[in-house]
C-alpha cells in the first residue's frame, strides 16, 4: 500500500472543519478486487506501459456493458440485485419507521446518457418527479460534473448539490423544507487543487487535439477525458497522451467511468464520503432511524453503495440494463424506471401525509 499524505489541505466549511488527516488519501490494497472507484496513482503511471494502458481500457469498456455476457449469468445477477421496481414493498418495509433521504447520480441516473456531455439534459417529467421528490425526502445530486453545471442542467434550488465526485458540496439556496438553520452549507475539500486542474485541464485539451472525437471537461476540482466520440481503435493512443500528461503531476489520481477517464487529486474523498457528510450536515450521523437511498450507474458511485453496504443502512440502487459488479442492492435498468420508482415513493409519502 502507498500513503500519500498531502499537506495542507483545506476544507471550506461555514458549519464543519474537517480535519486534514481527515482527507488524506490511501491507496487502495493491491489486488483489491472490489468493485468501488479504480484508483490508479502516479506511481504506478510513472512505471508501467501497455499493460496499464490496456487495464485503463478495459475497465472503462467494464463501466459500460453493451450486452449481457450471457442468459445464466445476467438471470443470477438479477437475482441478486433484483429491480428496486418490484421489490418496492419490500423497500418501504425495510425503510419503515425511519427518515429516507434521497442521493441521486445524475447523468445515466436522472438523464440518459449521450454523445455530448454538454447536452445531457434533464427532460421536464424528471425534473418535476425530482421537485416532488425533494418536498417529500432531502435529496440531494451528487455528480462527477462541475456542480454549477449539474444545477444548471438539474434547475431545482431547493436540493443539496455534490459537484466533482463530492468535492464540491452546496446546501440548498432557498425553498428546502430540510435546511438546517440559516447558515450556508459549503465544503470543498480540494480547493489547493484547482490550479494544477485548470493547468491539466489545459494540457491535456492540447495534447489530446489531435484525437477525433476526444473531449476534455474541466469539471473545476477534477477534469474528465471523454472517449465516446473516439473510434475504439483510437482508445489506446488517447489513454498514451492522458498518461504522458499525468505522469508529471504526482498529486494527481486517475479513476474511470462510462468511456471516461477522470483525472482527481490524490485526496481521500469520494461520493461515499459525500454521502457521509451530508447525512452529518442534516443531523443524521450516527442515527438508527436514516434510510438513506443512493441510486446511481457508474463505478465512482459505489464508493456511496459500499459506504450504505458497510454500515447496513439504507440501500444502493445501481442503475443498469446489464451485470456489473457492485455493492448495490437493487437495480433499475435506465432513467425512466428510476423516475417510476421516484414517482411511487412520493405517492406513497403523499399518502401517508393525507396530502
Ligand atoms: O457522476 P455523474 O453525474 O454520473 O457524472 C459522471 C460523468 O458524467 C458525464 O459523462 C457521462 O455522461 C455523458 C453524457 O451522457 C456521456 O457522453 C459520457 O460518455 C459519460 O461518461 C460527464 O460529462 C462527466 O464529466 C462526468 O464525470
């Protein structure tokens, strides 16, 4: 195991200070198999070649399955994730006599996934499910994605927005019913970090030019390399310029996502670690009577999944039409059956409300 151990480190926070060794990274063990963020670090980078280069590949084409690897293996799968749809009693049951509280993924989760990560929009039916939403439940959106552009695709004031992987985090602007008291809430963790993001950002925007269909987000606490538009031919050359990048800058960590790579500092903060914060900031930490529902499609969400797994609260939902290998517990198959599933809960919390 390698320990990187970052500085200074500062937290933003107008409610919490969190302490630095509180953000200081540790790499996962190795062959650690299981299925929450890949990390790869700059060590690693520095040292090896083609066999990285081909894991980076492979696990991005293992993000996003476009077919089951057969009949027995995706009918046992959904055994034991079945679809959150038809196990809707059962979830009502376990959630019985305690607060839910709402974590949505955005794109692949609340909008279906497309070309241009510019046009992922939200359609209306969604946004008006997700407003309900967030009157019966504290919802929050927690995102790889700059979190002032998922609120502008999102357009709801009244959620709690975790912006970069969780690295930027927002309490409502107005109209939460589950705000607590009248100070803001702001924690950004990495703020030391957004130079050397806007610096990789614009090397790796040079570099990777030369590559049709390649884009680069400059997401401010992390920058994401887009593969989608890129013939799969081209995969390799394109993982060679962002490594040829990277390699000079140690503090940063490289994980990946639905043909995406995702370029992050090296600190011990992720979606999971979002969640835990933002149960604290509505005065759920260490509270028997949470139920927290996370729902979400890519790799980096099941650092939230096996958060909820571990502390056998609450429940994952993995959004997938296909087998992947996750610390959720149930699955819905694309974004329409997740806003089914939002629907029924807000028409069962109305009718328990006598609303
Ligand atoms: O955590 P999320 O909200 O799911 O964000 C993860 C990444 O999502 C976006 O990329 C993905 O969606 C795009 C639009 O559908 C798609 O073109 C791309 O292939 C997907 O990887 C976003 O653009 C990234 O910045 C986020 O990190």
């Amino acid at each position: 195991m390698v320990r990187f151990v970052e500085e200074n480190i500062t937290t933003m926070l107008e409610t919490k200070i969190i302490s630095n060794s509180e953000v200081l990274y540790v790499g996962g063990d190795e062959g650690d198999t299981s299925p929450g963020t890949k990390v790869l670090q700059n060590f690693q980078i520095n040292e090896e070649g083609g066999g990285l280069i081909r894991s980076w590949v492979d696990s991005m084409r293992a993000c996003s399955p476009t077919r089951p690897k057969s009949f027995n293996s995706q009918a046992c799968w959904i055994k034991e994730h079945p679809s959150a749809l038809k196990m809707f009693e059962e979830i009502l049951h376990e959630s019985e006599g305690k607060q839910i509280v709402m974590f949505l993924d955005y794109d692949g989760t609340l909008s279906p996934i497309v070309d241009d990560p510019d046009r992922a929009f939200m359609s209306k039916k969604m946004r008006n499910t997700v407003r309900k939403l967030a009157d019966c439940f504290p919802t929050a959106i927690v995102s790889g994605r700059c979190r002032e552009k998922v609120s502008s695709f999102v357009k709801l004031t009244e959620l709690y927005y975790a912006g970069s992987h969780g690295m930027d985090i927002k309490g409502p602007e107005q109209g939460s019913k589950y705000k607590k008291g009248n100070q803001s809430l702001l924690c950004q963790p990495a703020t030391e970090f957004l130079p050397v993001i806007n610096e990789v950002y614009e090397k790796l925007v040079e570099e990777t030019k030369s590559v049709p269909g390649a884009k680069v987000e400059n997401n401010k606490f992390c920058a994401s390399v887009h593969f989608r538009c890129v013939e799969e031919n081209k995969w390799s050359d394109l993982a060679h310029q962002v490594r040829s990048v990277l390699k000079t800058y140690p503090k940063l960590m490289l994980t990946q996502g639905r043909k995406v790579l995702e370029i992050r500092p090296i600190i011990k903060w992720d979606k999971g670690k979002a969640l835990e914060f933002l149960l604290e900031s509505l005065g759920y930490d260490n509270c028997t009577d949470v139920f927290p529902i996370y729902i979400g499609d890519d790799r980096t969400d099941e650092d939230a999944f096996k958060i909820l797994r571990d502390k056998r609260q609450g429940l994952g939902i993995l959004v997938s039409k296909y087998a992947k290998e996750t610390n959720a517990s149930y699955s819905l198959q694309e974004p329409d059956e997740v806003m089914f599933f939002l629907e029924r809960l807000v028409e069962w919390k109305q009718l328990r409300c006598g609303s």
